[in-house]
C-alpha cells in the first residue's frame, strides 16, 4: 500500500500566498456621528458627545470635570 503524499514541492512563494490570504488585516469600519461629526467607531457610542443611534447615552467625561475635583 502506498502512501500518499504531495507529488511535487511547493516553493516558499506559494506557500507564502496560500497562508497570507488568511491573514489579511481588515480595518474597522468608521462612521461620522451625525451628532457632532467627530469620526466613531461603527456600532459605538460617540466618544465626544457620548450619542448612539442618535440618543444621548453615555456620560462623557472631560477634562473640566477632573480640573474641579
């Protein structure tokens, strides 16, 4: 019974091309807020005015805040 194996050897360069079109690196995807117009995070409260899905829902701390304390 033989064995079966590859028939021939695959150079570095195809293996190389094989294995990198698995690991490609997406970028995440960016929205502007249609609140303020600061670029966010898709599916993320805004970072500056604290709105998502155009209601206020978080809290945004600034720097005026800790300067008081």
């Amino acid at each position: 019974m033989a064995s079966v194996g590859p028939k021939q050897k695959l150079s570095k360069a195809r293996t190389g091309k094989r294995r990198s079109a698995n690991l490609k690196i997406e970028s995440s995807s960016v929205n502007v807020c249609k609140n303020c117009g600061e670029v966010k995070r898709a599916h993320f409260a805004c970072p500056k005015c604290g709105t998502y899905d155009e209601k206020r829902s978080v809290k945004v701390k600034t720097n005026e805040n800790k300067e008081s304390k």
